[in-house]
C-alpha cells in the first residue's frame, strides 16, 4: 500500500526566504507525482506534474524535484511572499493503481511579512 | 481559464437521507473522480470515471454510493443514505486524459457536506 508522508507538518518564515518543502512516498513504483496548494476551506489548486521519467519541473518561483527511487520530492519556494500562505500537498499515482492519487497530510507554510 | 465547478458549496441533510452532489467538469476532459477530505484528514481518492463507467473505486465507495454523467456536462455523486461519518468536504476533479502531462487533475471548490 502506497503511504505519502509529508515533512514539516507547518512551517513559518519570514518574507523572502527561500524554502523547501519535502515529500517522501513507500512505492517507489509510481507513475506521477503532483504538488498542490490547499488554501483554508478551499479547493485543491495544481501547481506542478511532474512524470516518473522526469528528475524536475518548473513554474515561476516553484521547483519540484524528483528522485524515484529514493522515493522522495522536493518542492523549492523562491523568494517567498505572504500570499504563498497556504497548504501545500502532494499526491503520487502509482503505475498499477489506474488514475487514483494518494495523498500526503501536507505542509501548512506560513510566511510572515 | 477553464475550471471545475460545484454545488452546492455547503449542504447539510439528515442521517439516513439522500444527497447528491453536483460537478461540471472542464468541458473537453474525459477523466472525471470524486476525492473527499474528512476534517484534519488527508485528502482520499474515493473513484474515477471514464466513458461512462467506473475505472477505478477504493474500499471507501460501497453500495451506498453511486455516480452518473446524465449529460454531457454534469457529473455527480449520490450517497444513497448518508451516516454520520459521512460528513465531509467533497472534491470533483477532471483531467484531460490518463496519460502524461495532460493527465493533471485539476479540482473543483468542493462541497462541505454535513450529516446531522
């Protein structure tokens, strides 16, 4: 069984710091893995996809790191601002599981102005 | 830009009552699921759907539940009798397939469901 664990539970840092967020998962057997942002009573909002064959992905100030068979990723916050507040969760799809993702507890960041 | 919406935002119903769940998915996907989040729990994949029948369901989908694409934009979820541990908010998603980059899934707001 596919198990996703997310380290830290909360993080809090000032303005402008540059973070990493980590995820680590039990089968290395996956077929994705795709970060998201979770802001309070909301929706889940899809920052990143990144394929099994692929070590990383970028979007503006994100970068999502991916080391398989290690069964780890990294997700890389540049210069970070107040309205990057939020949570953050990851989910892989395992290569035999069909579409389903699983997810970790997530990674509540607070950045403080 | 596209997005998945959902209604109601809030619905609260009676133990042992009918609910059903509204989505309309981004308009070309062909890969429709339900996730549903229990307050302070992780984020489960209840099942997915695809050209008009279930692909995948976990242990959590039983017979109480049950989904329908009645047309070509709505997607919904049914729980036939709703229990008390039913209580949750309820995620759509859609993606455009099942394979590489385009198999993002994108989700909706949700619906908080609450069973009294």
């Amino acid at each position: 069984k596919q198990e996703v664990t997310q380290i830290p539970a909360a993080l809090s840092v000032p303005e402008g710091e540059n973070l990493v967020l980590n995820c680590s998962f039990t089968d290395s057997a996956i077929y994705n893995l795709q970060w998201f942002r979770q802001d309070p009573g909301k929706g889940l909002t899809s920052l990143l996809l990144i394929q099994s064959s692929q070590r990383e992905q970028t979007s503006g100030r994100l970068n999502a790191s991916l080391d398989k068979s290690s069964g780890r990723s990294t997700l890389y916050i540049a210069a970070s601002q107040p309205g990057d507040s939020a949570t953050y969760l990851c989910a892989v799809r395992r290569e035999t599981s069909g579409s389903r993702l699983t997810f970790g507890e997530g990674t509540q960041l607070t950045v403080n102005p | 830009e596209p997005e998945v919406t959902q209604t109601p935002s809030h619905q609260v119903t009676q133990m042992g009552q009918e609910v059903i769940l509204r989505c309309v998915p981004i308009s070309n996907h062909l890969y429709f699921y339900w996730y549903r989040q229990i307050l302070g729990q992780k984020v489960e994949f209840l099942v997915s759907f695809y050209n008009n029948e279930i692909s995948e369901k976990s242990e959590i989908f039983d017979d109480q539940f049950s989904v329908e694409r009645p047309d070509g934009s709505n997607f919904t979820l049914k729980i036939r009798s709703t229990k008390l541990e039913d209580s949750a908010m309820y995620f759509c998603a859609s993606s455009l397939t099942g394979v590489g980059a385009q198999e993002t899934q994108y989700f909706g707001p949700g619906t908080r469901l609450l069973v009294l």
